[in-house]
C-alpha cells in the first residue's frame, strides 16, 4: 500500500498548488480593485479555485492515511 501514500502526497500537493494560486488571485485582486463591487466580484470568482483545491488536497489526505493503515 505504499503505492496509495506516494499518490496521495501527489495528490495533496496538486491541492496545495490550487490554494497557493487562489492565495495570488485574491490578493492580486485586492491590489488593483478600484470598488468594493469589483474587489467581490474577484474574490467570488476565486473560490471554486479555493474550495475545489481543498477538496483535492484532503482526498489526498485521506488517501494518505488510507495508505499508513494498510501497510504492513
């Protein structure tokens, strides 16, 4: 089952790759909003990045754990 603990770290750190690029998108947002509508809109528009980045990374995670209790 070592298999499964090497592709959930894979898996977790495309996640982590996804939260760090929605970490950008919401700042770079803040940075150059000229109104509070617009800094909104941005920032509704980074979180399916977001919440579908965690979503990888924990099934990772649990892939992980899957894998630590399987083996041998």
């Amino acid at each position: 089952m070592e298999f499964l603990i090497y592709v959930g770290a894979g898996i977790s750190l495309i996640g982590i790759v996804g939260i760090i690029l929605s970490v950008i998108q919401v700042r770079r947002a803040k940075a150059t909003a000229k109104d509070d509508d617009e800094l909104k809109a941005r920032i509704q528009a980074a979180m399916p990045l977001n919440l579908g980045s965690f979503f990888v990374s924990v099934i990772g995670l649990m892939c992980v754990v899957v894998g630590v209790i399987l083996a041998p």
